[in-house]
C-alpha cells in the first residue's frame, strides 16, 4: 500500500513566491533610475536626418532617441552610413535635413570622439598629448593634474613621459581615451576605435571602455564592424541598412557580461542575420 503525502507551504512563502517577479521587476528599475540619477551624459533626439555626398543618399531619414548615460553600438555593413551618421552627431560633418538635439545648450567639450587612428602628436610626450583633449582649458592652472588623473584611469600614469613612438598599439589607444575623457565629456563617440588591435589587447580595451563608461556616466556611441564587441559592450545595438535604421535591438544581458555565453551568443547570432540578409540584398 503506498501512502499519497501532501505538503502545503504557509500563506507567507505562497505569497513570497508570487511577488518575486514583481519584485524582481521593481529592483531592476530602481537600479535604472539610480544609473540615470547618477550620469553626466546628456539625451540626444534625432529627427529625420539626411545626408548626401554629391548624388549619394547616405542616411535618408534617420529618427532617434538616446536616453542619458546610455551605452548605444551602431553596426551595419561597409558603406551603410554608419560612420558618417557618428560624425554628425560630433559636429564634424553638416547635414541636409533634419535635426539634432542634446536637449541643452552643449559645449565644444561636451562631445569627443576617439578615431581607429590614435593621431597622437608624434613630438609630444604623453603628457602633453593628453592635454590637448583640454582645448581653450588646456593653459589652465589644473591642466598637467587634469591630465595626470586621465592617465591614471587609463592605466599609463607611469607613462607620462614617454614618447608616442616607443609606445604598442593598445597603449597609443589608451592615450587617445585619456585625450578624450580628460575634459569630462558627456557624449563620447567611437569610431571603430579597436579596429586595429590584436583579439586579446582588444578584449583589455574593451573593458576598460566599459569601466571608464560605468565610472563617469556619459553618453556612449560605438561604431564598429564586431557584432560580438557590440553586444558585449552596449545597452543597445542599431543596425543600419540603406541608409536607415533597420533593427534596434535592446541587450539585457546583465553587466559584466560573460562572453561567450548563451545569451549574447543567440543576441549575436539575430544580429548577423539581419546583416547578412541586408548583405544577400545588394
């Protein structure tokens, strides 16, 4: 004879156990609104945005909102508009039609850019090249420790004296993103910054853009070709096709992200399609 045991759990762990999603929910969020509280960044509106190049429709009707303090990669095919699409944003090239809004007055500081190319000063010491990410503030009184702390967190305090040429790859990179934060920007806008670096410099670069990101609060924008890159440094990827944006996928994965995992691996994979078809279509 068997004997049917029924267990019951009290009113209080039944009750537990349904608020545990809406819980879940209300921590996430406030851990948001904690980040937002927190950030130097500034929100930036796109509305439909159109650049040409003699009879080359570029970017035909770009529409955009990027909160404050958001980590956004753009991907997208060789030609696509990408890059060109960055470079508006920074203010170095003028558009046709459309616009584009910080949702404040901006400063010449409060927006940098750091290129695939480091374009160190090759007669400068590192020091000194960090201090031009300064501009007009670059004769002030605070200008060597301004740049000091800049090199500090880029990890090359000892380097400061040092000239760009004895410097590898991975550490001119560093200089350029210690040029670029030294003035505490609020947007910062990468172009393919790791390009040119080996996997694993690469993979050191990567977090430290993560890290500095996390530590100041500004406003991120990558370009890059790496799908992997893009997932694993951004709260959102936008694929652009023909000009457009085609996929805007938001990335949960929580931070730091394990690469290689599961979630980031089926993120990646969605992407690459989208990409791929955009591909099989020119």
């Amino acid at each position: 004879m068997q004997t049917a045991l029924r267990t019951t759990l009290p009113e209080t762990e039944l009750a537990s156990r349904a608020n545990f999603v809406p819980q879940a929910r209300v921590v996430r969020e406030e851990r948001q609104e904690e980040r937002q509280a927190q950030t130097t960044g500034l929100p930036l509106s796109i509305r439909g945005l159109r650049k040409s190049f003699v009879d080359n429709e570029v970017l035909r009707g770009i529409d955009l909102h990027i909160p404050a303090g958001q980590f956004v990669a753009i991907v997208g095919k060789s030609g696509c508009g990408k890059s060109t699409l960055l470079r508006l944003i920074a203010g170095l090239e003028k558009f046709e039609a459309g616009s584009i809004s910080f949702g404040q007055d901006v400063q010449p500081e409060d927006i940098r850019v750091m290129f695939q190319e480091p374009r160190l000063l090759p007669w400068a010491r590192v020091l000194a090249n960090v201090e031009v990410g300064l501009g007009r503030d670059r004769s002030s009184g605070d200008a060597h420790a301004r740049a000091e702390k800049a090199l500090t967190e880029v990890g090359l305090a000892d380097k400061r004296d040092q000239w760009p040429s004895v410097l590898s790859g991975g550490q001119k990179q560093r200089v350029a993103l210690g040029r670029a934060l030294v003035s505490r920007p609020r947007v910062l806008a990468f172009d393919e910054p790791l390009g040119a670096l080996d996997a694993l410099t690469r993979i050191s670069m990567q977090r430290l853009l993560e890290r500095v990101w996390r530590d100041q609060g500004f406003t991120a924008i990558l370009v890059t070709h790496d799908v992997s890159e893009a997932v694993a440094l951004a709260d959102r990827v936008l694929v652009i096709d023909e000009g457009r944006i085609a996929h805007d996928v938001t990335v949960n994965a929580a931070r730091p992200r394990e690469r290689g995992s599961a979630e980031l691996a089926s993120l990646e994979g969605s992407i690459l399609s989208h990409l791929l078809s955009a591909e099989d279509r020119t």
